[in-house]
C-alpha cells in the first residue's frame, strides 16, 4: 500500500508502523473530513472468509467500547481496521528514556486501569497489554490501543490440547504477536491455556513495575527464554525506587501472582490502591527484625530487671487467684475485776482488736486497768 491510494473512502496518507496484527497508516476520512489510523490486516485474512467474518464479528463487539482511556474503533472496511488515531509517544518510548516518577507513574497507571476496568466489565478481555499498545497524548490523557484485537486475530476456540493452544496457533499464524508480547504474558498464558481478566491484570502489574524501574521485566535471547522466566521466575521487584509507597508495592505483589486464584481478581482494587497510595517508603516485613539481645543498652541490667517484672506477674497470678477467706465473728466475754466499777465511755480497743483498756475503780478514785 501506498500514499493516496484509498480504502472505501478514506485516503491514505503516510505510514505509522508495522507489527505482527498488520501495518498501520494514517488516512483521512473524506466523508467526515478527520484523520483516521487504519489497520491493514495481514494478507492471511484475505483468504480466509470465515476467519475474515469472526474477525468481523469481533471488530463489531469492540466497537461497542466508548471510552476516554480506550482508542476507539470506528470500522471494518475490506481487511482494514478503522480506528481514531491517536498523537503522541507511546508508553514503550518513555519507559525507554528511563524510570518514570511515582507521581507521574500513577496518574497514567490509573487511566490504564480504568480502561481496563470499564472494558472487563462489558466482558472485553485485552490479551495482549503492554507499554507500546499504551500512549500518552500531549495533554497526558492515556490512550489503551487495541483492545481484544488478539483474540479478534486469532479467531480460535481456547483447547486443552497444548499442541494446538491458542498461543501456539497465534505463534504459528501471527509470528511477530508473541515475539512483542511474551514478556508480558501470564503465566497461564505462557503455558497455552485460556486468559481471562486476571491475564490482564498481570500485564497492568508488569506494566506498572517497568515504569518505575525502567526497563523490562522479564527479558530473554529467544522467546522461549522469556516465556521460561515467566513460567518460572519470581518478578525482581527488589529493583524498585527505595521511595515507592508500601501499597504500590503490595499491589505489584498481588498482580504478579503465578498463580491466578491467589492473584489480585478485580482490576478496580488496583484502581483503589492507586488513588490512595500509602506513605510509607519501605515496608516493615522487608526489614529484617533485629534480636532482641543484641540490641544497643540491652545488659544484664536490664535482662535482671525483666526476669524480676515477670516474677511479680506470676506472684500477682496467684494471689489473685486465691479465694478470700470469709470473716467469721468471734464473741466473747471479759469480766471486769471484782468489785471495780468501769467508768462511763472509759473503754477503747486497740487498732488491731487485740486489747482492750478501761477506765475503773473500787473507790471513788478510778485506777487504770
């Protein structure tokens, strides 16, 4: 294809890329007067009638998406996708340049995850997320291109077999989809079984974690290599900035998750995360827990003094657990001497009830007694 040649009726006008799902032009749309980005499919599609028709029928589900954050489909035309085009760099191309700040990350890794989001909840799958399907305009609105176009591609029912496992039928009919894609691929998807939305969101997480580290996260010299460290190898977040708040690195934890039943389930948690990142910079189980013994001013004073602390507590146990005697009252008499006479209000008992003084006399002298 070239320059001003026409597709229905828009004309093409320059070339943007190329890539495994087909070459990419820019043309304008004579009807409407605006300039469209129009997908020329591969040659493998044109004979293909059936495969051509699912691709269709796919093409009309994603067009039902209307969103912000999600470049939208306008059309089919002749093994041509119609699409709005999008200015500006793509995510790949920033992330090139180094990491990306945590205030600049999270604002774009929030607009990903709404995109996401608002597509999974109309039961759209990406499959096939990554930083060069992810641009930025110059106004810094996200941009999600190409949304289910990998099982729009493929056009295969998911199989158990793993010899015809929808990877190895995109590897062996689409040969540049996993070369670009297999570092960002789930684990599950690695291994050639069906993706759901979890698929998703390990793609969010690796895509996440490579904006703050700036680089790759899985790399390899063969596809083989990167999809083995997929399968296999545990995401190297130590890698991230010393400053990265506590809860964007559980949320990476979680999305990173091999297994999908224990990985984070609703791309919307991650939204929450996002938009309340904690404060703290390390997090405390990343911190080894110091001995208690050998701690700075921890002697045989202070190891004394709480060997003595434990003591008194275990004395107060049992005290405690002691029942009280109840008070039995005793009564008794004391006859005064014979012949005395006690004065009155002359008798008094000492505090602790063992004696007793009075005042009395035989005469009309009273003596002490």
């Amino acid at each position: 294809m070239n320059p001003q040649q026409t597709i229905a009726h828009y004309r093409i006008t320059a070339k943007l890329g190329e890539g495994g799902m087909g070459e990419v032009w820019r043309a304008m749309d004579t009807k409407l007067n605006r300039e469209v980005a129009i997908k020329v499919l591969p040659a493998a599609f044109a004979a293909d009638p059936d495969r051509l028709a699912r691709f269709t029928r796919e093409a009309q589900v994603l067009a039902s998406l209307n969103h912000p954050n999600i470049a939208a489909i306008y059309g089919v035309e002749d093994r041509a996708l119609v699409m709005e085009l999008v200015e500006g760099t793509t995510l790949a191309e920033r992330i090139a340049q180094g990491p990306i700040s945590l205030d600049e990350a999270v604002p774009i890794a929030h607009q990903i995850a709404e995109a996401i989001e608002y597509a999974h909840e109309r039961g759209v799958i990406h499959r096939d997320l990554k930083p060069a399907n992810i641009k930025i305009t110059s106004e810094g609105r996200v941009k999600v291109l190409d949304f289910g176009l990998a099982k729009a591609m493929s056009g295969e029912a998911p199989s158990a077999d793993p010899i015809n496992s929808p990877t190895l039928t995109m590897r062996a009919t689409i040969a540049g989809v996993i070369l670009g894609t297999a570092g960002y691929m789930a684990p599950e998807q690695a291994k050639g079984k069906p993706a759901d939305r979890r698929a998703d969101i390990w793609a969010f997480g690796v895509v996440l974690a490579e904006m703050l580290i700036g680089r790759a996260l899985y790399t390899g010299e063969t596809v083989s290599e990167v999809l083995a460290s997929v399968i296999k190898d545990t995401p190297a977040l130590d890698a991230l900035p010393a400053a990265t708040p506590l809860g964007i690195r559980r949320l990476l934890r979680r999305c990173l998750e091999k297994d999908p039943r224990r990985r984070l389930q609703a791309i919307g948690e991650a939204r929450f995360i996002l938009e309340e990142p904690e404060e703290t910079a390390q997090p405390a189980l990343e911190t080894p827990a110091t001995p208690l013994a050998s701690r700075p001013g921890f002697g045989w004073l202070n190891l004394a003094l709480a060997m003595l602390a434990l003591a008194g507590i275990a004395v107060g146990l049992v005290h405690f657990r002691e029942s009280r005697r109840e008070a039995v009252p005793v009564r008794f008499e004391i006859p005064a001497p014979e012949n005395a006479v006690i004065a009155n209000g002359g008798i008094a008992i000492s505090p602790d009830g063992r004696r007793i003084a009075f005042v009395a006399g035989t005469g009309a002298r009273p003596t002490m007694v």
